[in-house]
C-alpha cells in the first residue's frame, strides 16, 4: 500500500473548509481530509496565509488533473508532490 497525498492549495480558510465538505460528495471520500494553514514565506501577516487540504488516496483512485480542476473551482490548485 502506498502513502499517496494530494494537497490542495485553496487561497483562505473558508475556501479550504468548503472544498473539504465537497470533496466527498463530488469524489467519494471516506476520509476527512486535514486543513493546514500554511503561512506564506516571510509573511507575518495572518490574511497572507494560503490554506491546505491534505488527502490521503492510498488506492491511487483520485484523478490528479480533476482534483486540480476541483481546486480551481475555490481559485486554488492541486501541489505536485
């Protein structure tokens, strides 16, 4: 079993919450997926902060170009690891 992980990098913690909810429904997940804030570099500021949705997808069965459609759809994008 491999360790897959896709991140998605949505612009404010809203817009990260909003897609964790969505993205069982549109891809059929079991599991929760985990919300990081990730300060930008440098940045003090808290309204600099991109927010993360980390996905564990140990089957393979997430398509990475439809999870960064997915992401677009907050303004995001899908981090290549």
């Amino acid at each position: 079993m491999s360790d897959v992980r896709h991140v998605l990098v949505l612009p404010d913690r809203e817009a990260a919450e909003d897609a964790a909810e969505a993205l069982a429904e549109r891809f059929g997940t079991d599991e929760e997926p985990r919300l990081l804030r990730d300060a930008l570099a440098g940045e003090d500021d808290a309204e600099d902060a991109q927010w993360l949705v980390v996905l564990r997808d140990e089957d393979g069965r997430l398509d990475p170009a439809e999870l960064d459609a997915f992401a677009g759809e907050w303004d995001g994008w899908r981090e290549e690891p």
